[in-house]
C-alpha cells in the first residue's frame, strides 16, 4: 500500500492520514480511489470493493441480518467510497465517517455509481456524529488495523456500541497479533492462530510505529473480547480476512473478524 512520513512525523495519527489523502487527491482519482487499498485506479478499487463487500460483509453475516433493503448500515473508515457504493445497494441508507476532508469527491463518485441513499460524515477518529441507537449494521475492513492506539480501538468500539440499535449487528475487522497463517492457504495454521491468541502467552496487544497507511495496531482475540464485552457487545461469530480478493481469496490475511451483536 501506499505510504508516507512516519506518523510522528505528521502531528498524530489524524493529521498522517488527511495530509497523505489530500495529496492523493491533488494527484487525481486514480491515485486518490487506488490509495486506500492499494489498488491500481479507480476502476481496480471499485471492482475490489464489491468483492470485499461480498466476502468480507456480506457472506459472514449470512443467516444474521433480514431485510436489509429495510435497514440503515454504517461504515467506519468509508475512504474512497469502494465498499460503501456497494453496500449502498444492499441497504435502506448507508452512513460513512471518515477522518480526511475529502468527502466530495467521495459523494461525486457515488452518484456517478448510482448511489443517491448514502450520507458521509467527517470524524476526529474517536466518536460518530450519529445519534444514539440509530443503526441497525456496523462494518469496518482494513481501516482498525491502522488506528494509533489501543485506546481510540476501544473509543471507536464503544461508539459501534452507543449507535448500534437494540439487537444490532456489527462486522470489524481489526489487526491479528498471531501471524503463522498469513499469505498462507494452510487452515491449520490458521486455527494455531486463533489457538494462541487466545492464551496468555501472546500479548494483549502491540502498537508499533509505522508509516502512514501501513499496519500500526494489532490485537489479541483474548484482549478485544473483554474490549467488546466491556461494552454491551456479543461476539457470535469469529473469522479471518483473506489477503486480496479475489486473486488472494485462497490465502489467509491479517485481519481476525469479529461479528459482533448489541
């Protein structure tokens, strides 16, 4: 993926993130839409988006939400819109919050897909400008991995909490600390993982210094259960990310997911 200065470097987290998409945008939509997820342009990431949607949102909550037509969802993290386009097409009204400033040119990109039933929002990274109780879905992909802390972690997961509506359902990604099945196909490897991180042997949770737009924030299972039960939140369904779909759907990624309900 694409990166810049050391965080430190840029006055925060924050501050990283909207000084490297507005030189993404400046550069124009190629390069701002590709950004997010590395892709090549701006068809790449719209292509991308949709198969992230369907593997990573859509199949794992199979069985969990009806009637979404009828339901409003939200995405932590929307960036140049990719995901959010296509859950749009699946829901009621799509809310997305995001840290930079470029909101536009998101929204111009959304409407020329067809998308007239999603509102964006701008956020300081720690809290949702929504109202309590007001959704009925939270998602996030490729987007907690990168938070500065542990604690906005928890911030933002006590926000998912205070939006989510009575019996809502949420899907979040977050940085894994145990990595002996990454880019790998090998299953075993996989259930070590989710094995160890579940022990006291592997740590809590490691914050590293990292360059914008690179993996900073990685995770524990055993640390986010309490991070999530500490809030109201169930987990009742537990996986894993794939490393790029389609092309990587065959090999394991670094995200563990939880599905988690109000």
């Amino acid at each position: 993926m694409p990166v810049g200065k050391f965080i430190e470097e840029k006055g925060g987290h924050v501050e990283g993130f909207r000084d490297e998409i507005s030189r993404a945008a400046q550069a124009g939509d190629d390069k701002f839409f590709g950004w997010f997820d590395g892709a090549m342009g701006k068809d790449e990431a719209r292509s991308r988006g949709h198969w992230d949607f369907s593997i990573h949102i859509a199949a794992p909550l199979s069985g969990l939400i009806a009637r979404p037509h009828e339901k409003v969802c939200l995405e932590i993290g929307y960036g140049g819109g990719r995901i959010l386009a296509a859950a749009a097409k699946h829901f009621k009204h799509a809310i997305g919050v995001d840290v930079h400033r470029q909101s536009q040119l998101v929204q111009n990109y959304l409407a020329s897909e067809g998308v007239h039933n999603a509102t964006l929002y701008e956020t300081d990274g720690m809290a949702f400008p929504v109202a309590d109780n007001c959704v009925d879905l939270v998602y996030t992909f490729i987007v907690m991995q990168h938070m500065e802390s542990v604690e906005v972690f928890a911030s933002n997961i006590k926000e998912v909490a205070r939006c989510l509506k009575p019996s809502g359902l949420a899907a979040i990604y977050f940085g894994r600390v145990s990595r002996l099945s990454l880019n790998k196909r090998n299953n075993m490897l996989f259930r070590l993982d989710n094995l160890l991180e579940r022990t006291p042997f592997t740590p809590r949770f490691i914050e590293k210094k990292a360059r914008v737009n690179e993996t900073n924030l990685l995770i524990s299972v055993r640390y986010a259960k309490r991070i999530f039960r500490d809030v109201g939140l169930q987990v009742i369904r537990q996986g894993g990310s794939r490393k790029r779909v389609p092309d990587g759907g065959h090999l394991y990624g670094s995200q563990t997911l939880f599905i988690v309900k109000k």
